[in-house]
C-alpha cells in the first residue's frame, strides 16, 4: 500500500511513500507520519490512500505519531473546505487543526508509579516501624500513587521497595492525567427552570437537534421571528444548490468543496443556525447548557467556543458543575493557550478517546474531535477574537456554520450584540432568530448618560480625564460602598510624546505609530512590535533641545493615576495586559474584586466582556469615541458592540446600576443606540450606509497586503499585482478592486504594507480564482504576499 502525505513544510501537494508492513495497521488516512525527504526526516499527514503509484522506488513512512489517528476524516475534509475558501496551502490549513502539543508529540500521557497491595498469603510477617506505617495506609487504600503514599507516610521510596521485595506490594507505572481544574472545588449544579422565552429558545433549538423541520414563524410577536430588517433580500429564496448555501453564514463554497449530498439526501442530517440574541444576563448560558444535555441524552458531545478573553475559570465552572455528576455525566475538555503543552495533550486526548463528550475552548476548538456531533455553541459570536490573524485566516464562527452542516450539528451563535454578519443573515432566513428580550433574574437594564466632553474644555487647559459628573458619580458609589468599573480601551500612560516648539514626535523607528509614554517602566513602548526606548529629558531634534516636552493622550496608567489624586482613600486597580504577567494575575484581581477589597477596576478591553459583579453599580467610559476613528467600515459596529458589553457590566446584583459615557462625538449614533440598549435601531441604521457602499454583510471583501522592507518594491509589487487581477478576475459579477494603497499602518515591524481590496457579490469564485492566481504568481523575493478572505482587521 502507498500513502499520500500532505507534509507540513510549504510545498501545497501531496507525496507518495510506501507503508512498511510492520506499520501496515497503524497507517490510515488522517495519521501523523514521519517521513524521509532528502536528507530530512519531516512530519506530515496522510490524507490519502493508493494501491500503486507512478514512482517506482518509494522512500517508506519512518514512524506513525499516536495511537489513534490523529486528524479524523470529518476534520480532514473541514482543513480541506479551509484551504479552499480562504485561499492557504493545505498543509497550513492541516496544521492549524491539531493543537501544536498533539502534533508535534511535545508532549505524552505522564506516568506515575502507583503502589498497589496485594492480598497476604496467611500471617502478616513482622514488619519494621516504617513499613509497618506505610502497610496500614495501604490497609485503608489499597491502591495509590507512590508520590502521594510517600507523603502520608512521610517516608521514602526505599521503604515502599523494601515492601516489594517481601512480595507485599507491587509498583507500576500507570498513565495518571494532568486536569488544569483540579485545584477548583466545582459544586454540582442543576437545570434552572426556564422563563418563557428561555423555554421557546431551547424547545426551537432542541426541535431541530432531533431532526424535524424548522419551527415556522408564529407571529410577528413571538421570541421565534426574522429582524425587522430593511434589506430584505429578493433572493432570499435562491439559496438552494450546495449544501453549504442552506444555512450557512455569509459563506459560500468553492465548487471544488468536498463533495456533498444534496440536502434531501436522507443519509445527511438536516441541520440548522440559530441566533441566540440575548441582553447580557438573559440566561444565554443556561440555555447552552440545557441543549448540550439534550446533546448527551442523544448520545453526542457539543463544542463550545467562547473568547479567549471570557475563558475565566468562572466561565468553564459553569460548565463543569453542570456536567461533572448525574445521570450525563461526562468530562468537559478544556482547550485554550494558558493550558501548559501537557494539559493540552491529555485535554486533547480526553476528547479523541470520546471520554469527554464537551470541548470548551477558545477559536482553534471548533476542531476539537468531538465525535459524534450535536450541538456547536459560539458564545459572543461576534468577537473578532474568532478571526485567526495570520494564515490560515479563518473566522471560527463561519468554520462552526460549514462543520455543523457537514456534520448535521445544529450551531447556536449567541450574542448581545450580534454582528452585522449573523443578523442579517437571519433576516435572509438562513438562520433563525431566538431572543431572549430580559434579563433572566428581573434586574433592570442600566441608566445611560452620556456626557458631552466638548462642555468641559478651557481654553489654554487640558482636557480634564474625568468630567465633573463622573467624578461625582465614583464619589458617591466609593461613599455608599459599591463598585466602580472605569474602561478605557488604551494602555499606558500617555499615547505621545511631543515637542510643542519644533512638533517632534517619538515615533516608532519600525512602525508608523508614535511611541506611548509607560510611566510605571519609565519608558517609551511601540504596541505593534514592542520596541523601547529610554524617555528623552529634553527634545531629540537636535535644533531644539526643548527641556519641556508634552505628554499627551490619555491611557489607563494615566487613569489610575488621576484616580489616586482625586480619591486617595479608594482602593483603585488597573488590569490591562502590562500588568497581566502571569496567567494567575488575570485570576487574582477579580478574585480581590468580587470579595470586596478593590472599590475601583480600572481597565482596558479585558473587563468589557462577561464579568459578572453583583457590587458594580457604576460603570464608567473614560473616552467613548476612541475606537469611531479608526480607519475602518466596522468603526461604528464595534463602538456600539463595546459599548453595550461594557454597560452590561453595571447593576448586575440587587442595586440599580448606572452608566456614565464621556464622548465628544455625543451624538453619533453608535453612542445613541447603545446608550438605548437598541440593537434592532442601530442595525437598520448601519445597514443603510453598509448597503450603498456594498460593504459586508451585504457584499463580500478579500484583502490582499503586500508587504516587503523596500517601499519601492512593495508599490511596484502591488501595481503589477492588480494588472493580474484586472485579467484574473474577468467576468466575476460587480467586481470593484480598490487600490493599491498604503494600508492605513503604512509601516509595521520595519515593513512596508500595500494593501488591494477586492469587493463582489459572493466569495466563491472569487477566492477560487484568487488562488488560481496566487499560485502562478511570481514576486520579488522579498515581497510577500497575505491574503484575507472576509477581513476582519483592516489595518
Ligand atoms: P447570559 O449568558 O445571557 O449573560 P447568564 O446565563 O449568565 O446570562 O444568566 C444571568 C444570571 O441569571 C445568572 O446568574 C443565571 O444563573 C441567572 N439565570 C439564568 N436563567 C435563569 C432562570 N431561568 N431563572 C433564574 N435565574 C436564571
Ligand atoms: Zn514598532
């Protein structure tokens, strides 16, 4: 028999290698292998099988890695659909689906030697004082690691040989696994009854878990119903053709996709998208965990992807406690970057082996091989965590949609704040909406005022951090003994060092940013490539030597300073990712703050999402406009998104919460629908200006950046890059390429960057001829080229 490996160095094809006999029952489609190629051993998947093949002599596989294979067939077909739509080489969309301690073999089970009893044969000898104390611990538990008997006893393992040696005991090793959650103490937890609209939420999602039709729209009343949306799409009804076109998000698929059965195809599940649209607080989380036991009582496993940043111990408990006893008990597999290279193996494995039916993790789970597949949730669907930043570029929320129509799972996204994306979509009826339009436990939505900044500038003075409402606002809280959540989406001290005589800036030597002034470290930092540089104690410009260079710009460091002035007997923490060193720091300051003994957090985007804090009843947006000017089309979206989540933060618990939002744009919209907690009325406002332009939802965008050292080559690059688009791209209907251009971070990491960026009605052809083009085309060696299928960061 001959394999064909896809090897995991850049080569975008297939190899053939003979499989020795002796490997013959371990080599299948989907097992890691070492191969030999020249004078390397390289590693490399099988994604193929061949009796025979053109090459006379072939070179045989060295070694298979793991038991069990590895990428299962679902997954292999999933990289593949991957590789296509967002234009990669196969062996970088093979690779992205294995976490990195599993295919590499960085790690294995861990072994301990457990000591175990064995029954004594008529009189126990007479032991010595120390065996005889390790004898009666193994009288009590007759089997245990050694590590731990050691302990009890306080002994060595001397002793315990001694009592192998009369026959007494024996001493193997056994595979003991590591459990990342083994310090938490996880109480049980049981189903919460369900409010009505909870209820008409799951009993949509569990009607189409078992297979029957889609729940129609009752009326225009119910949770069940299409958004008022004002682009109702004719076409709404011609979505049939591939499978993939059913339901899926705003995806379509290559021609060359695997191959699928039609959708009437009785041997393939019907399956279907739900969006979950929930208030923070509506018990989005406990209808999750409902459908997964419907999963568990269908006998299959559910995957839950939730951001990185909400991937809290808080979060995961809720996860464990529900499934760790009773009748569906099962182990909750947990994936995420903080787990150490041996956690994420046993994690991994615990999901191969089919012991642990539900994987929660962060965007690379949606491979996780859960096995079969019930029900996939993507809580916060619409995170730009999701989105992978370098290749394979893909968006987890759209891999979740293809993987649950390939596998008949039913996909839930959940959302206070849906993207544009998913609810449009529902409006096009390929997902259903679900809302849930209360806060579960009947708390208030909080009070929202904004405060016009504008009103608070002095001629010749500094704009003042803090308005005067806000700062009576955190007085009075700290006063009654309650919390304060202060956000400002910007770390460190001051964003810009600046001369006001000759108007130098300290800017980045390999970025087009200037530096931001870290007071704690006394330095000047680049946040795209973490440069530093000592802070200058007069002006650099040598004509100048100004001793009184400005700060200015406002960051969190700068925050918690003023704080400490203007409140010096409140307890004030900053948590941003320069204080974040250790993976503990993130659990140790919200430990602090939920038992009271911080009275002000102050921080940047990590304590927007999901917190939960019954004491926080004030909430307050240093600077609301800061992400409205970025060079983006999303600006709005994500003002509006950051806004919502980072209210829900306030008046979780008993006491009516309020929310204080600085802005010196008050009256753009995305401040003004959110401070309404009015989702449904900045949709259809946002939509208007996403139609004339056809930007996504309503068309599709790829964006190709070229970047290199040389400026000149890069433009040149770019210019003759878009001539061969110009002939590639003939025919695609409403075409639009835009640029080259200096993309908007014209030089990062001492590359320049040109960015094209190509709109048309769908993807499929496009990406399709997109990665026709790519492989013929030639560039100068220090010039490369990225490709963004359906971009999420533009800079
Ligand atoms: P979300 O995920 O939408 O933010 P959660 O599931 O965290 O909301 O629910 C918010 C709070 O309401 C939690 O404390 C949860 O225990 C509680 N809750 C959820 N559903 C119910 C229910 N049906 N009855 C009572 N309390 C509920
Ligand atoms: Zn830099």
């Amino acid at each position: 028999m001959i394999a064909r490996v896809t090897l995991e160095i850049a080569l975008r094809k297939e190899f053939a290698y003979f499989i020795p006999p002796e490997l013959a029952d371990q080599v299948d489609v989907g097992s890691r292998v070492q191969v030999p190629f020249g004078a390397r051993k390289v590693l490399g998947c099988v994604t193929g099988l061949a009796e025979e093949s053109a090459h006379a002599r072939l070179k045989p596989i060295l070694k298979v890695i793991g038991a069990q294979t590895l990428v299962t067939p679902k997954i292999l077909k999933l990289a593949r659909w991957i590789g296509e739509y967002y234009c990669c080489a196969p062996e970088t969309a093979l690779k992205s689906v294995l976490p990195e301690a599993v295919r590499h073999e960085q790690a294995s089970w861990r072994e301990r030697l457990h000591v175990r009893a064995l029954p004594v044969n008529g009189e126990l000898p007479k032991l010595p004082k120390r065996q005889r104390e390790v004898w009666r611990i193994l009288e009590e538990r007759p089997e245990l690691p050694l590590s731990e008997l050691l302990a009890l006893a306080k002994t060595t393992a001397a002793t315990v040989r001694r009592l192998e040696d009369r026959g007494l005991v024996t001493l193997a090793a056994e595979i003991s696994e590591r459990d990342p959650y083994a310090r938490y103490h996880i109480l049980p937890s049981q189903p919460l009854p369900l409010n009505p609209a909870q209820a008409k939420a799951l009993a949509a999602i569990i009607t189409a878990m078992d297979g029957s039709p889609k729940p129609e729209v009752q009326s225009p009343r119910s949770e069940v119903q299409s958004p008022k949306s004002k682009v109702q799409s004719p076409e709404a009804a011609g979505t049939q053709g591939s499978m993939f076109d059913v339901g899926c998000s705003m995806l379509d698929v290559p021609a060359s996709a695997p191959s699928l059965a039609p959708p009437s195809s009785p041997s393939t599940p019907r399956s279907s998208t739900f969006l979950l649209h929930g208030v923070t607080g509506s018990g989005k989380t406990e209808v999750y965990l409902q459908a997964i036991a419907h999963a568990l009582e269908q006998g299959k496993g559910a995957i839950v992807l939730v951001p990185e940043i909400s991937l809290t111990p808080q979060t995961v408990e809720r996860f464990k406690a529900r499934f760790s006893s009773g009748p569906l008990q099962t182990l909750v597999a947990v994936l995420h970057s903080h787990l150490s290279a041996g956690e994420r193996h046993d994690e991994w494995h615990k999901i191969r082996q089919g012991r642990a039916r539900i994987a929660i993790g962060a965007r690379s789970a949606i491979f996780a091989p859960v096995e079969p597949l019930g029900l996939i949730v993507v809580d916060e669907e619409h995170e730009h965590s999701y989105k992978q930043e370098e290749a394979p570029r893909y968006h987890a929320r759209d891999v979740a949609i293809v993987r649950g129509q390939m596998e008949g799972a039913v996909v839930v996204l959940g959302s206070a704040t849906p993207s544009l994306e998913s609810y449009y979509n529902c409006g096009k009826g390929k997902y259903t909406l679900l809302q849930l339009p209360e806060r579960a436990d009947d708390k208030k939505m909080p009070v929202v005022r904004i405060v016009d900044m504008r009103q608070t500038v002095r001629p010749g003075k500094a704009v003042p951090i803090f308005s005067p409402q806000l700062k009576e606002a955190i007085a009075r809280r700290v006063e009654q003994k309650e919390q304060v959540i202060l956000f400002l989406n910007r770390r460190g001290y001051s964003t810009s060092l600046q001369c006001p005589l000759c108007g130098y800036v300290a800017e980045c030597p390999n970025c087009s940013v200037s530096l931001t002034y870290h007071r704690h470290e006394n330095k000047l930092c680049c946040h795209i490539c973490a440069h530093v540089e000592p802070v200058p104690a007069v002006c650099p410009n040598a004509k100048c030597r100004n001793p009184a260079i400005r700060y200015s710009g406002v960051g969190t460091q700068r925050v918690e300073a003023t704080l400490a002035k203007l409140f010096p007997h409140a307890r004030t923490v900053r948590m941003d990712s320069d204080v974040l060193k250790r993976k503990e720091d993130y659990r140790r300051i919200l430990g602090d703050f939920r038992v009271g003994k911080i009275d002000i957090l102050v921080g940047t985007q990590m304590i927007a999402k999901g917190l939960h804090f019954p004491n926080v009843t004030l909430v307050g947006i240093i600077y609301a406009d800061l992400a409205l000017h970025q060079p983006d089309f999303r600006a709005g979206e994500r003002t509006f998104q950051l806004l919502t989540q980072v209210a829900g933060r306030a008046g979780r618990g008993d006491i009516e919460g309020e929310v204080v939002v600085q802005a010196f744009t008050p009256f753009h919209p995305a401040i003004q629908f959110a401070r309404r907690h009015d989702f449904e009325g900045f949709y259809a406002q946002e939509m208007e200006f996403r139609e004339q332009l056809k930007y996504p939802p309503v068309g599709r965008i790829a964006l190709l950046t070229l970047k290199g050292r040389n400026e000149e080559k890069v433009k040149f690059s770019a210019d003759y890059l878009k001539q061969e688009l110009q002939k590639a791209m003939v025919g695609i209907k409403d075409l639009v390429v835009a640029g080259p251009a200096p993309a908007p971070l014209l030089r990062a990491e001492t590359y320049y960057r040109y960015q094209i960026m190509l709109r048309a009605q769908r993807m499929a052809a496009l990406s399709q001829r997109l990665a026709v083009l790519i492989r013929s085309l030639t560039l100068p060696d220090d010039v490369t080229l990225a490709v963004d299928i359906d971009p999420v960061d533009l800079t």
